[in-house]
C-alpha cells in the first residue's frame, strides 16, 4: 500500500493500530478498551471520528481495513 498511515510508527505499533481499528470497527471496545493515547493517534490521521456513542471509522479508516 502506498498510502500506508502507519508508516511512520514501528512495526509493532502499527500493527496495534490496525487491530484497534478492528476493534472498533466490530464493536469489540467494551472487550478490548482503546487507549486514549491510541485514539488520539487514529484521530489524528483521519482514520476515526469521535462522537457520543463513541470512536467510528472514516472512511479513510475503512478503506485502510479494507485495502
């Protein structure tokens, strides 16, 4: 991927934030709780909004899961 948005972090800490994606696009946040650290990041690069009923996926954020 050419648009890779983890390019910039380590290996081990993109792969964390592919998984915290995951996590949220599934609904899975009250088994695996996001860091606010880790949705301050994904919400840096675009990649989720925050709105009341918590972090969603953009679609730039989809596409990353999906390419």
């Amino acid at each position: 991927m050419a648009d890779n948005p983890f390019a910039e972090f380590s290996l081990e800490r993109a792969i964390g934030l592919r998984w915290t994606l995951r996590d949220i696009q599934a609904g899975r946040l009250k088994l695996s709780p996001v860091s606010d650290e880790d949705l301050r990041v994904l919400t840096g690069l675009g990649l989720i909004e925050l709105n009341d009923d918590g972090p969603l996926l953009t679609p730039a954020g989809a596409a990353v899961l999906n390419g």
